[in-house]
C-alpha cells in the first residue's frame, strides 16, 4: 500500500481512538489549529467530509503539517471524489452508504473505505465484496443502539461506527455494545463552534468525549460484576 498504512492498523487506529469528529470545514477555518485543538483533548483522528471547497486542501494541509493525525475524508460518493481525497492524502474514505462503484475504486486504490449501512441488504452487499467494518448512518434515525444489538444475530464479526445523532449523552451506550468499533460525531466540532472560532470549546468537548472512551473501555475490561 503506497504511502497508506495497512487496513489492519487503520482499523485498531480507529478502535483506539473511540471518537471519529466529523467535521465540515468552513472558510476561515486554519485546519491545522482545528486538529490541534482536538489532539489537545485527545483526539487523533478526523473525518473530513467532501462537502465546502476547502475540503481537500484541508486534508492536504493536515496530512501534510500532522502525519500523525489520522485523516478520513467524508462523504465520499463516486469514484471521482475516492481519486480526489486520495490524491489529498485521505488514509481512509467514509460514504453515507453503499456504492459498488466506490467500493471498487478504493480497491483499485488500496485504500480503507468504510461504507454507510443501515440495512441487513446492505452489509450483505458490503460482506460479498469483502467489507467487515461499515458506518451505520444516519444512526439514531435508523434505530441505534437496538438495531445494532439487533444486527449481533447474523453478523456476528462485523463492526460498526454509528453516526448521526451521537453525542455526549449516549455515547457510552454505543460505544459499550460489543459489535460498535468508534462513534463518529460533529458535537465537538460544531459549524457553530467554527464559526465563532471557539477552539476552546473544541479541546473541552474533546476532552470529555475522550473521558467518556476511557470510562467505558475501563469497565469492560474489568467484565461483569460477580455473581
């Protein structure tokens, strides 16, 4: 894979990181300021998506200036915008659902992409082209946290990353269910944070996301309770 790490390690990254902000990125915005901000809560991932004019230039600018951040682009529907946030230097694609065409230019690509689901028809088209970790959008719209047990019965070894409608106060109930990798969400990233400038809105939000990924993985590596 060609200056991309292995699928693998994208994955554990992002199980690691437990919160994928997705972030619109407005003019105004430097983006470099913007991943610090959430680096400096504890966040070193961030999807963003494909859809103002500065988007690209954004992910170039971040994969370039912070190497270790790890950059999704977002919203990527067609095989154009797959080239496009690659050539930026995206190390991972999120769509909002499921294209075959995408799929298979990620692949001529070598690159993670992580398709949108939110039915059993569409993972299964996903595990057909070899798929095993899919965002499930828009999350609280299309059932939550009881689709995701739910979908425990079939598959089993699949892993989710919900989106849409996740914050602070149901964040832990996601993120506790077994079959749930990270969650991605825009709370601490908010157009009107950005707007305002408030990057230290941004590093307190982050910060308590972050508190709230420690929490719940502590309590499940300590298991259930006795008896």
């Amino acid at each position: 894979m060609t200056d991309q790490m292995a699928p693998d390690r994208l994955i554990e990254r992002l199980r690691d990181g437990g919160v994928l902000p997705v972030v619109e990125i407005p003019d105004g915005i430097d983006p470099i300021a913007l991943v610090d901000a959430l680096a400096t809560g504890g966040i070193t991932g961030v999807e963003i998506t494909l859809r103002t004019p500065g988007a690209l230039a954004a992910i170039a600018a971040v994969r370039c200036d912070r190497p270790d951040v790890l950059v999704a682009a977002g919203t990527v529907r067609t095989p154009e915008e797959v080239d496009a946030a690659i050539d930026a230097g995206a190390t991972v694609l999120v769509s909002p659902g499921l294209s075959a065409r995408v799929l298979d230019r990620a692949a001529q690509r070598d690159t993670l992409v992580l398709p949108g689901v939110c039915t059993p028809t569409e993972i299964q088209m996903g595990l057909e082209r070899g798929v095993r970790t899919f965002k499930f959008f828009p999350a609280e719209a299309a059932g939550g946290t009881r689709y995701l047990t739910a979908m425990r019965g079939p598959y089993p070894d699949i892993r989710f990353i919900p989106t849409g409608g996740i914050d602070a106060s149901n964040l832990a109930t996601y993120l506790a269910l077994p079959n749930v990798l990270a969650c991605g969400g825009s709370w601490m990233v908010a157009r009107s944070l950005l707007d305002a400038s408030d990057l230290d809105a941004v590093r307190r939000l982050s910060a308590e996301a972050m508190a709230i990924v420690r929490q719940v993985r502590a309590g499940a590596a300590a298991g259930p309770p006795p008896g």
